[in-house]
C-alpha cells in the first residue's frame, strides 16, 4: 500500500536532472512493479496481494532499502563504496558486546543505536578520508574497507553470535505504530530525509556538480574533497542505521550479519535510475529498485522457488535495466 | 622512390572542403589539406583550430559531415580507424596510445600480430620487431622489453615502428617533441628524415616554430576550423607572417571602446611576483575596478598557468595575489572564489561546465548558498535569478532548463560569465572567452564584457588572438616564456609590436640555446 502511494510522488520529481526522461525512466519502474505484482497475483493470490504480504515486502525491503539511499549519494557524487555490508556487520556487533550492552543497562537503550551510527559514520569518514585526501580510488579504498571491517568485527565478537537482552531495545523497534512495523517507519523517514537532502539543499546539488564535473566543481569555488568525505560519511551513518534496524529484526549483533549487501545496494540505485558514472541520481528511482528486488524475492518465496532461481531473475532485471539505462543516455547526446 | 626534388609529384593525399560539425560546434569548416609523397607537411594552429578534429578525421576515429577525400587519385572515405590503417594512414597520438603492461613487439604488432590458428608467433615478431627499431636507428630497444619501462623517447619511437610494421605511406604526429629533451628531438628528426627519404609521407603537428623551420618541407595553417593558408614553404615563411596568420590580424570595429575615465582609487587585484617553477617567474600587475589587463602571448608562453594561479587552481611558489586589500590563501579556489574572483577556465566544457545539466543550474553553481537559508534551497528564487543572468548576457534559446550540452560554443561561455555575473564577482578571470565561439557571438561577448568593466569589475583576459588583447584591454602584458616581457597601455603598442616583442624574447631565447649547445 505504501508502495503504491509513493508512485504519486513521481510527476513532481521526474523532472529533476534527468529532464522529461525522467518520467519515462521512472514509468519503466512502475510498469516492472506493477508487472511482478501482476505476476503474484496470477501465481499467489490472495497470499500475495494481502496487506500482511505488503508490510512484509517492506519489512524486508527496509534494511537493505536505508543503505541503499545512502549508496545513492555516493554514486551521484561520482563514487562506490563496497564496504556498506562490513560496516553493517560491525555497527551491529560494536551495538551488542557486554560493554555496551551494560551501559546501556545503565544509561538505556539509546547507547546502543548510538554507538551503531557512530561506528557506521566513522568507517564513512575513513572511506572518504581515504578517498578524498589519500586520492586512492573508491573501488580499492573501500574494498579494504570490507576486508577490514568485517575482520574487526569477527575479533570483537569472537565469531559468536551477540544476543540482544535490553527488553526497552526490542519493545521499541518492535513496535507496529498504527500497524505498521517500526523498521519499515525507519525506511520511509530515511527516504524522505535523502530525497529532501539531495533534491532540496545545497547539500544535494553539490552533489550533484562533484559527480557531474569535478574540476568544474572545484573551479566554481565547492570544496570537493571535503564534500566527498561527507558523502561517504553519510552512507557510514546510513549503514549504521541499518545495523540498527537488523539487530531489532535479529534480536543479534553478528560479524555475518549484512553479507552481499553492497550489490543489492549498488544493484537497487543502478536499476533506479542512478548513473553509475555519477552526476545524476534519483532516491525515488532507488526506492523502487529496492522494492522491485524484494517483491521478486517475495512472489518467488511464494511460490516455493529456489533463491538460485531468485539470483538468476535478478542479474536479468539488472542487465535489462542498464541497457534500457544506455538507450536513454544515447538518445540524449 | 626516392625523389624529394622540387618538381611537383601528384598529390598522395587531397583533402577538400571539409567539415566536421559536433553538438553546438563545427569544428572543421572547410579544410583543404594536400600532401605528397616523400614530404614533411606541417600542420599549424592555434590551440582549437581544428588539428585535433582533422587528425581524428584521417584517422578514421571521425567521420565528416561534408568534403571530398582523395587517396592517390581515388575517392576514399577513412570509416573507421581499421580503414585509414589500410589504406595507409598511421597516426601517432601526442598521448601515445600505447599498452605499458605489453612487450615492445607485442605494441608494434598490435592488431595485425604475426599469429598461426590464433597461436602467436612471439620468435616472428620478435625479430621482425628488431629490424623494424633497427631501420629506425635504435637497435637498442629489446623487442620483449616491456613498454611500460621506456622514456617517452623510446615509446615515441615503439610508435614509430608500429606505423612502418603497417606500411604506411602517411604518417600522422601530434605534438611528438612535446615530451622530448633537446638531444631526444635531434634523434626523431633523424628518424623523421630518414621516412622521409624512403618515400613515406608525414603530417607533422607542432606548435614550435624553429622546429618547423628545421624539419618541414610545405605548411598549411589553420584558424576557426578554416585552411587559411596553404602549400607555404616552411623554410621561407617568415615567422610573423606565420604568427598573423595563426591569429588572424584582422584589426576590425567589433571592440567596443571605454567610454568613460578610469578611477583613480586603489587596485582591486594585486599580484606581486607570483612564479612557479619551469612555468613562469616574476609576474606583477595591478588591476583597478573597471580595468582590463591583457595577458598576450603565443600557446605555452605561460599565460594559462599565470591566471589559473591568481585563481588558486595552482599553487604558488612564490609571490602573493591580494584582492580588495586582503591577501588570498595561497593555491586555494574556495578562498578565491570568497574573496570575490571568478574565472572562465580555457576548457569550458572539462573545467567549466557540467555538460548535462540545465542552465540554470550551471549558472547558480558558484552561488548556491546565496539561495539557501540552512542549506535548504530555494528553488524558485534559484532558478528566476539564474534566469534573469541567462537573459541579461542573451542565451539563447531563452530556456533556464535547456540541457547545456545542447547549446553553441558562445552560448556556453555565455553561462560561465553568466555563472560569475550571478555571483556579481568582484574580480574576473577570462582564458581564451571566445574560443570555439563563432564570429557573432564573439561581438556579444566582447560588448558584454565591456559592460562588466564600465560595472566596475576588474578583469584579466588571456588570449591567443593578439587583436582580441589588444581590441579589449587598457594594458597588456607580453608575455614569452613565462616572463613579462612588455607592460604598458594597449592604445600604445599594435599586433605587429607585440609580435616583436615576443619575437625578440624568442630569438634570444634560441641563441642562448644555440649558443649552450
């Protein structure tokens, strides 16, 4: 239900940066969308088109949906980060050990989610850092960055699997406000912040110049490296957020948790719209990358297929979607 | 065949009327280019001239939109890149476009590889690779030695031997002593001759006059995309005919002139001995509200890097810039840009603009807090001030969305100034303002940038164009060599004397090399 009120939003947004192509770009989403829907309904019914199902399509989306937002940014402002699943993974581990988890037995439960955001951040600003000052290439500065942070995050955790016992913890983010469940609250207020952020601040159209013309960027006075380091230090925040969101779903801190979540994250904006190259980016076209992945994900658990199957279906969308993607570029020039 | 004698042999190549027109900008507009057999043809122009886009034509890595290419007396269309190197034509890159991870064999036979069933024959090549560098008088270079690990010289040479491996009868170099020391250059003219007396043709591109003198048979000069001088001998033509030919000494009215007094109060920018090594030293100059100084002076001369340090983009290695009193972080753009300077790069679409963005937004890059409270946008306040710049420097089309990449050459530059006129800079910055801007637009630039000084911006202008210095500036400094060789009121010196300056400097400048030699 949220997912179809959301396309409402498109005609206002289409326009930006990518022109009247926008809306054509945007509808192709929506006609995939509505596609798979049509697809579940066929195949599942009333088991798909039920508003349980829905709220589980978001459930799922939810996580993988806030690093994705924060994946937008950086491969607008011309960059990649394929550490978002390492940093996942050690937010949530740093939020869980018995140290934290008696402080916040002392000063509650908040200690915890900010803790993951801080160690979310901090691994974007060595990112950015790393990128921006170091002049390493983004591809190789957070590949290390993977490496690294999921190691850390095993000999923290000693390999083990961390409970989360604060009851305050998951009472809140197990909440269903209105019925509907906090994580997925979570997502729709990250969306809403990222698409304001990049569509509506100063913030967002540097972002923009820095990936569509560096030197441009840099000629008309913007301070590029330091914009990038914010760029990669908000995706950090973003995958701390979501460690939060994964530990309330979990009930755990784990060094697994998150694995391979920086291709369905750079998968998720690619098929949005984002161009890989940078300059152009939409958070609304990300939204629906996110959701298409995790409708499939769901009409084919539904309809008792293999998750290998899932994969195959995927890297099609994928490559469909890219090529579409060049079609548009093409005919632009 | 070895006959470089005067007597005319027919033409092997013969390009006629052609051009090449890319989005929003025709890059050759009738270009006649006719070379013979066994010649070394020089290519001259200025920076955006053309050579480039007429190389890539040759080349095959163009197709042209209009004129005739004859081949040995056929007509012959260079598709693709893989139908110029049948036909004959090898071009060696000013960027050699070499692989550094693969042998110098494995370069040289790149494409066309000696090969049985897919199955390289690495022996074959290797000794068809050394007689190919032995022919070239460097039987030094190993043929399995890798490229990666060669000077430019040697690359230079790996490229050379590539063209001969194709039997080319044309060949084509960028630029090729641009990366060369004095002994290294010596070397590929010997190279250069020796193609020439086996009977091979070479197209050679250059912005070093001297070397022209010494290695060229015929020139042809272009300027704007046009042939404006061809079958010149290239030992005989003077330079400064060359340079007016280059430039284009065409004195006209389209300089609108000051029409009121300078003020007597302080300088608005003050650079004071700025220098950086093996660039440029000692440059001083003030500039009042509503001055223009204009830095003049031939293509490397220094000039580019001058401005570009005053903006910040270099850094310093000595001197200082002060703006309004207020001395500027050394090698810092965001310092620049906030003490009031502006800048309109040379490249306008690398440095200046974002190509596939709207117009609006182009013009409101510099000036984006300004529209902001907590950095929130305001888009509708953003977007009307944007256009009213738009309008007041006539873009056309009058459309604040239009995607920049679609507009013309003048109509760009149109946003750059736009972009600082939004900012209402204090100081601005001008790098070669009417380059790829046809004759039209140019009189709309010059008349807007007459306007911005009678506002009471001071403003520093670079050109290659001499009359377009000296039609817009109250002052001009010669610059030769990355020094200040004149500096003195524009109404009191003409193109010519400009010329002699620089000239002067140069022939100095050749004797102490003559002489340390």
């Amino acid at each position: 239900m949220s997912a179809t009120d959301t396309s409402t939003t498109l005609p206002s947004t289409a326009g930006r940066g990518g022109g009247s192509l926008g809306v054509a770009r945007n509808l192709g989403l929506v006609i995939a969308l509505v596609l798979l829907c049509v697809v579940g309904i066929i195949t599942s019914g009333d088991r798909f088109a039920s508003t349980d199902n829905m709220l589980t399509i978001l459930r799922l989306a939810a996580v993988i949906g806030v690093v994705s937002i924060g994946m937008t940014f950086v491969i607008t402002g011309g960059g990649i980060d394929l550490s978002v699943g390492a940093i996942v993974a050690l937010s949530s581990v740093w939020a869980t050990t018995t140290g934290t988890q008696s402080m916040a037995d002392d000063f509650g439960w908040i200690v915890m989610v900010f803790s993951a955001v801080i160690v979310g951040t901090a691994c974007g600003v060595v990112n950015g850092v790393l990128i921006a000052y170091g002049k390493i290439v983004p591809f190789i500065a957070t590949l290390a960055m993977l490496a690294s942070a999921r190691g850390l995050a095993e000999i923290i955790a000693d390999r083990k699997t961390q409970i989360i016992t604060d009851q305050g913890f998951t009472d809140f983010f197990g909440a269903e406000p209105l019925g509907i469940p906090m994580i997925v609250i979570i997502f729709a207020l990250v969306t809403l912040v990222g698409w304001f952020l990049l569509n509506r601040t100063t913030f967002g159209r540097r972002t923009f110049a820095v990936g569509g013309n560096p030197e441009a960027a840099r000629l008309a006075g913007i301070k590029v490296q330091r914009h990038t380091v914010y760029l990669y230090a908000l995706l950090g925040t973003t995958c701390g957020i979501a460690a939060v969101m994964l530990m309330s779903r979990t009930t755990t801190g784990s060094s697994t948790h998150g694995l391979g979540y920086e291709l369905d994250a750079i998968a998720a904006v690619v098929i949005g719209g984002t161009l890989l190259s940078g300059g152009r980016g939409t958070v609304i076209g990300t939204l629906f990358g996110v959701i298409i992945f995790t409708t499939l994900t769901n009409v084919f658990t539904l309809n008792n297929l293999s998750t290998s199957a899932q994969a195959v279906a995927k890297g099609v969308i994928i490559v469909v979607a890219v090529l579409l993607q060049q079609r548009i570029a093409d005919r632009k020039t | 065949m070895t006959s470089i004698t005067a007597m005319p042999t027919p033409p092997l190549l013969e390009m006629r009327g052609i051009v090449k027109e890319f989005p929003g900008v025709r890059a050759l507009d009738g270009v006649d280019l006719v070379v013979r057999p066994g010649e070394v043809h020089c290519l001259l122009g200025q920076n955006g001239a053309g050579k480039s886009t007429l190389i890539k034509v040759l080349s095959g890595a163009h197709a042209v939109d209009d004129g005739s290419i004859l081949w040995n007396g056929e007509p012959i269309s260079f598709a693709d890149p893989q139908a110029a190197l049948a036909a004959g034509v090898a071009t060696i890159y000013q960027e050699l476009d070499l692989i550094d991870g693969l042998s110098v064999a494995d370069n040289i036979f790149l494409g066309h590889e000696k090969a049985r069933g897919g199955i390289t024959r690495d022996a074959d090549m290797n000794r068809s690779a050394r007689e190919l560098l032995k022919t070239l008088g460097h039987p030094e270079i190993r043929p399995t030695r890798e490229v990666g690990s060669l000077s430019s010289a040697g690359k230079q040479i790996v490229s050379m031997a590539r063209a001969l491996s194709r039997r080319a009868q044309i060949i084509v170099m960028d630029e090729p002593s641009a990366v060369l020391d004095p002994d290294e250059v010596d070397g590929l003219f010997r190279v250069i001759g020796d193609l020439r007396s086996s009977g091979a043709a070479i197209i050679y591109i250059s912005h070093r006059l001297e070397e022209i003198r010494r290695i060229g048979d015929r020139l042809t000069v272009l300027k704007d995309g046009k042939t404006v001088a061809s079958d010149l001998p290239a030992r005989d033509t003077s330079t400064a005919d060359l340079i007016k030919l280059m430039t284009g000494a065409t004195v006209s009215s389209i300089f609108p002139r000051r029409t009121t007094g300078l003020p007597e109060v302080r300088p608005l920018l003050s650079v004071a001995a700025i220098g950086r090594d093996q660039e440029f030293d000692d440059v001083s100059f003030d500039v009042r509200p509503g001055e223009i100084i204009g830095l003049a002076g031939l293509v490397g001369a220094g000039r580019s890097e001058i401005i570009e340090t005053i903006f910040g983009a270099r850094k310093a290695a000595r001197g200082t810039v002060t703006v309004d009193g207020k001395r500027l972080r050394n090698g810092s753009v965001d310092s620049a840009v906030e003490s009031g300077l502006g800048l309109c790069p040379e490249e306008r679409k690398s440095q200046g603009l974002i190509l596939d963005d709207a117009v609006y937004r182009n013009i409101s890059l510099a000036s984006l807090d300004r529209y902001a409270r907590y950095g929130i946008s305001s888009e509708g306040s953003e977007r009307r001030a944007a256009h009213a710049a738009a309008r007041s420097v006539d873009v056309r089309p009058d459309d604040p969305d239009r995607i920049i990449r679609t507009l013309s050459g003048g109509n760009q530059q149109k946003v750059v100034l736009a972009r600082w006129l939004l900012r209402s800079c204090k100081v601005l910055l001008l790098d070669e303002p009417t380059r790829g801007v046809d004759v039209g637009a140019r009189a709309e630039i010059y008349a807007l940038i007459r306007e911005l000084a009678d506002s009471g911006v001071a403003l520093v202008i670079v050109s290659s164009d001499i009359d377009e210095v000296l039609g817009l500036s109250d002052r001009v400094l010669v610059i030769a060599d990355g020094r200040v060789v004149h500096d003195g009121p524009s109404d009191g010196i003409d193109a010519s004397g400009v010329l002699d300056r620089i000239l002067a400097e140069h022939d100095t400048t050749t004797d102490q090399k003559g002489d340390a030699a």
